[in-house]
C-alpha cells in the first residue's frame, strides 16, 4: 500500500486555491471538512457461505440539500478515496451551478466476482442499510453510477428505496443514472464523456490558450489518445471522432493499441467485446506495455479510468499538450507540478467530468416534476416552426431543401433538451474558470482556478445561509 492519499491530494489542492481568497480560515476549514461518514459491515450470504461486506457512504458537505454523488463497487474502495471522491463532488456541483451538495459511496468488492444475483443481494443490502441511517432520500442524499456501477445497480436501489417507503410520491428521486423504464432520463447513459467533449472543444475554441500551446484552433484534426473504454472513455472518444479528431491511441487494463492515422471507436469496442481484449485489433498496433499509450505523442490525452495513474514517475514522458481528466483524480500532485512547469494544460477532472452529475440533476428535476421534458412543449414547437417556415415561404416564394425542412421544423425531444442544458452548462462553466484565471494571475494552473471558483461558491452560499459571517 503506498502512502498517498487521495484526500490529501484533494486537499493540497484546495489549499492551494484557498491562498487567492479571503475567506476566514474557519470558513475554509468548515468547507473542506467531511461532515458525515458512515463506514459499514453487514453480511450477505454468498453461495453456503457467509461474506461480511465493508461499504461506505461519505457525505461532504451540507450547504445544498440533497448530497449528491456516485457509488463505485471496488475492490480498491476505501475510506480515504470516498472522502476525496465526496469533496471533489461537493467542488464540482459548485461549479457547473448544479444545487448539490458533495457526497460518495462504495463497497469495497470485485462486482466480477459475483453472479447478477448476488449483486442484486449486496445492493439492496447496501441501500436498506443507507435507508436505516437515513443516508438516502431525494431530499437527503442520492447516489448515481461509479466506476463498476451502472443503470441495472441503480435501478435495484430505486426499487429497494420505493418498497420500504410505500406512498413517497417522489421516491424515484432518491437516485439517478437510472434505466430509463426506470424513472431515468434520455441521455444520461452518455453524459459523462459528452461533456467532456463539450468541455475540451469549448478549451480547444480558445486562441489564446491554443495560441500559448502552440497548437490551431478547435477539435478537427487533433491527435487524441483515451486511457480507459469504459462508458466514460468510450463515449468522450466516440464524441471526439464524430467532431474529426482523429483517436490515435486507446489504452485498458489488458493492454493497449495505436494508429496514427485514427482508430475507429466502435470497431475497436466490438473487437474487444468478442475477443475479451482490444489487443490485436486489425487495424491497430499493439504497444509494448498498457502505460505506453499515456506517453504516446499527442495532442490531448484523456484519462478516464481510475486515479492515481499518472504520477510523479511517468509525468515527465508524457508528450500530450493538453491533459483532460475524464477520470476523477488521475494525476497526483507530483504530476500536477511536472505538467505546469512544463506549460502543458490540465484541463481539472472537478469540472470536465461533470457531465455526469450535470445530467443527474435533469433527471433528478425530472423525476420531481413526474413528467417527461419535451412532452408540453414539443408539439407545440413543431406547429409553430411548420406555420413560420410557411409563413416565410410564401412571402418569399422560394422552398426550403428537406433535410432543412426537417430540422427547422423538429419540436425537441427529451434527448435534445438533456444534451442542450449539458452544452450550456459546460460551456458557460470553462468561460467562468478561464475569466477567474484571467483575473488572478498569480493562479497557476487550470485546477487552482476551478478550485477557486468552487471555494466561493460554496462559502458564498454558507454566507447566505447566514452560517459564515
Ligand atoms: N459518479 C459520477 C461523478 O463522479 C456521477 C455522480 C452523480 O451523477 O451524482 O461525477
């Protein structure tokens, strides 16, 4: 076991922000404590045999209600990484303007390890467990997916929560990352890696930081290399080939493959969906070890597995001219240090991952609002746009081609009206960093001014309550 710590790291680098404000120190203290943590053991029986599982749920702050954040099924889960996974969700609702406060879950299990069914046991286990303490409700606390949960693990929590609390009208509410038979909503399963491409193209438009880097303006041509074809890597990959830049390299725990004329997403996640590994994809070159793929020459490099992997060791072989952290907490501060001495900009994971959280938080309102969003309005949009489109039509004399047609006319669906709030919310969020980098020159780098960002947020919204002075 090394020594690191992931909420030291966490907390270096919010004391690092902390400096450029002047908020009491007992006001910085309260914001970066935990407040709640709640460690677990309750038995679940496996096969003959009785297993005692060790859980958590970490709740970070309290200055919004509910605490908001995913659950991971690890076996690399432990008290230090949830508290730093529950800070950094308090920092990232902050700054993508999302009303919660930061919290985090895990079960300290290989999910491999377990047929569905005893899955489904250790779930529900977990979430009574959560129920008793009163550690979850829409009001309280609502988990959503992690590393090694998905749609099927949320929607036995829902299931769990609805049944032990017959008649909560808003039960649906008390977790997100939903199916979407389940209360979910359009759009979510991609939310992740959709902003971080949201978030990076928004970084990639800017001349002045492309200018610095050395690198043109926008996504069209850019060598990126993504670590991790999980659904966050998978899908920031996906969005990044749709916008023409090209994936030249793609890393996972087996191994990992190149191509400097581009990979194609899809055909490498369908060969390693039938051969168990992505290895030996036809038109790809194996690299030597897994970990060659972070020092492949690059334009941007995505991380979007676990934390810790690019550390003090191998930051100084990394040649990506920009570093988007899909992932939470993939660089330590060592690697921090390396990459803003060497002017290559990390673009911070609190912000660029937030995607996920961002969308939770439409399905949250969607399931309080009990309806789905586009119903009122989508028909009505479409008479609208078919009577304008006539309108101009006629006095012009001249017809629209079809595929214009078609989109002019289109009412949103709930999908268009998910991934429009998720660009703006993204999009409105890089420019506030950037303008609170701008402003205090002294920061230096990327993630200070987010944490920055973050900071006041929060003890703004503590000083409204009337709690800090
Ligand atoms: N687990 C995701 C994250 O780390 C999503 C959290 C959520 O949707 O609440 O941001």
């Amino acid at each position: 076991m090394s020594e690191y710590s992931f909420f030291g790291a966490v907390e270096k680098s919010f004391d690092k922000a902390a400096q450029f404000t002047k908020w009491d120190p007992g006001v910085l203290e309260q914001i970066k404590q935990c407040n709640a943590v709640y460690r677990m053991h309750f038995p679940v029986k496996i096969g003959e045999k009785i297993e005692v599982i060790k859980a958590y749920r970490v709740q970070h702050s309290h200055h919004k209600l509910p605490c908001k954040g995913g659950i991971r099924f690890a076996m690399s889960v432990n008290l230090d990484e949830v508290m730093a996974l529950a800070a950094l969700m308090t920092y990232k609702c902050a700054i993508v303007n999302v009303p919660f406060a930061g919290a985090k879950g895990g079960i300290t299990i290989d999910p491999k390890k377990y047929t569905p069914y005893e899955l489904e046991k250790i779930t529900r286990r977990y979430t009574s467990e959560l129920i008793k303490k009163n550690f979850i409700g829409p009001g309280i606390d609502v988990p959503a997916p992690d590393y090694g949960t998905g749609e099927r693990e949320m929607a036995w929590i829902v299931d769990t929560y609805a049944s032990m609390r017959p008649g909560e009208i808003d039960a649906m509410g008390c977790v997100t990352g939903k199916p979407v038979t389940q209360g979910g909503v359009r759009g979510r399963r991609e939310a992740t890696g959709l902003g971080v491409f949201y978030g990076l193209r928004e970084v990639l438009n800017m001349k002045d930081q492309m200018d610095k880097l050395g690198l043109s303006v926008g996504v069209e041509g850019k060598r990126v290399v993504v670590q991790g074809l999980g659904n966050v890597g998978y899908h920031s990959a996906k969005f990044f080939q749709e916008a023409g830049a090209k994936i030249v390299g793609l890393a996972e725990f087996e191994g990992s493959i190149w191509n400097t004329d581009g990979l194609d997403v899809d055909a490498v996640f369908e060969h390693r969906k039938k051969t168990g590994s992505i290895l030996n994809f036809k038109d790809g070159t194996n690299f030597a070890k897994n970990t060659d793929a972070l020092e492949m020459d690059c334009d941007v490099l995505i991380p979007a597995a676990l934390e810790n992997v690019i550390n003090g060791t191998n930051a100084p072989n990394v040649k990506a001219k920009i570093i988007g952290e899909a992932a939470n907490g993939p660089l330590t501060p060592e690697a921090d240090e390396n990459f803003a001495k060497r002017g290559i900009l990390v673009v911070p994971d609190m912000y660029l991952n937030a995607g996920g959280v961002t969308v939770s938080y439409f399905e949250w309102l969607k399931n309080l609002s009990h309806v789905r969003y586009g119903r009122m309005e989508k028909r009505f949009t479409e008479n609208l746009n078919t009577h304008i489109l006539g309108q101009i039509e006629g006095l012009t004399g001249k017809q629209v081609n079809n595929k214009e047609r078609e989109f002019i006319m289109h009412g949103p669906d709930e999908v268009d009206l998910v991934r429009s709030g998720l660009e703006e919310t993204m999009i409105t969020a890089t420019r506030e960093i950037m303008d609170a980098w701008k402003a205090n020159p002294q920061v230096p780098d990327m993630r200070t001014a987010a944490y920055l960002v973050a900071i006041n947020k929060v003890a703004t919204s503590y000083a409204e309550l009337g709690i800090f002075p």
